[in-house]
C-alpha cells in the first residue's frame, strides 16, 4: 500500500524522494526477511519495475500460501499484487477469503476486491467494490477506467478528473503505475484503452 504515500506527495521531488526509499527499504525487507508473506508481496513492486513478470506472479503465490489464513495478507495480495502479475480470478478469491475470515473487514479490503476485479475484467463486481472504497489516487483512476468499460463515460470522466487533480504537477497516471512497478503489458494496456476511451467520448 506504499502507492498511497508515493501519489500523496505535493510535487514530483517529493515523489521521487518517496519512491527511492521505498525501493532501498524493499530491497532491506527481501534480503533480511525473504520468505515473510508481506515482504514477498512487496516483492512483486520490485518485479514489476524490473519487467520480471514470472517472478512476481511466483512471489505473490507464494505469499498467499505462507499467509492463506491471514486476511490481511490475502487482501494485500489482491491489492497490492494483483496488478503486476496474471493472477486473473484467483485474485477474487483471495480478496472473498479476506472477508470471510475478518468479521469486522476495513474499507481498504474493498480496495482489494475492485483491484482484483478490475484486473479479472469483472467490471461489475469492480464498480461496486469500488463504491465502498476509500477515496485514493489509484482507485479513483482505476474505477474510472471501471466505469468506461461499463459504458458509464460521464462518470468516468468525473472520476478521471478528480484522480488527475491529486497528481503533482508534471506526473501523469502512467508514470505513477510504472513508478509502482504496475507493467504488465496486457494490463497495461487495458488501463490505458479504456482511459483513453474516456477522453474520445468526452
């Protein structure tokens, strides 16, 4: 969940300041802790900046093995994971087991759900695990792109709009996704067709 603090910076200083430490406490975390399932999850940010895709995808499902019956871990691995390797519809269900084991879930498990769903192209499930969410940077563009594909264009660009006005000035969403080491290439593409949908309809 570093992406919250990294698209939090008020200027593109404060960002790249942020996304350096965050790569030196990573790289820490895997060589003093290397089979914790948080690291491994963490893991896959680094992965993905690389383009080691296999790689992230390995360290996520090991992760979700380590932590099968951590709720956090298993929505931490539909959020935070989810988005950098082809894990599909296994990532639903992770985030559903996170539910069903914590009685008293917080929004962020929400978070998880719609990333997931989002990335398994279940844009229903996504846009209504959306709307119980908290307000952040990535949702808000994600549930855009959510809404785009549901045919919902200018709630899309409502959406768009406001996610656009929290980036600092001169960083766009596709810096921020690959800062996050957000690179798949079919989800990549996929994010950027249907934001891309949202300016054509406009």
């Amino acid at each position: 969940m570093h992406l919250l603090q990294m698209e939090g910076a008020q200027t593109i200083e404060a960002f790249e300041d942020h996304l350096t430490r965050r790569i030196a406490a990573t790289e820490r975390a895997v060589q003093l802790s290397p089979n914790d399932p948080e690291t491994l999850i963490q893991a896959t940010f680094l992965h993905g900046r690389a383009g080691d895709h296999a790689a992230a995808e390995a360290a996520l499902r090991k992760a979700v093995a380590l932590g099968r019956n951590n709720p956090d871990i298993l929505a931490q691995a539909a959020w935070g994971g989810a988005r950098r390797a082809p894990v599909g519809a296994d990532a639903i269900a992770w985030a559903r087991r996170a539910f069903e084991f914590n009685s008293l879930p917080p929004p962020w498990y929400n978070a998880a759900l719609a990333t997931a769903a989002f990335y398994a192209e279940d844009y229903a499930l996504a846009e209504e695990a959306y709307g119980k969410a908290p307000l952040m940077t990535e949702l808000m563009y994600r549930h855009a792109a959510t809404s785009a594909g549901l045919g919902k264009l200018q709630k899309a660009a409502d959406l768009l709009d406001r996610a656009k006005a929290q980036l600092p000035e001169g960083l766009t969403i596709a810096d921020l996704e690959a800062a996050d080491g957000n690179t798949f290439p079919p989800y990549v593409a996929r994010l950027t067709e249907l934001l891309d949908r949202i300016g054509h309809e406009r």
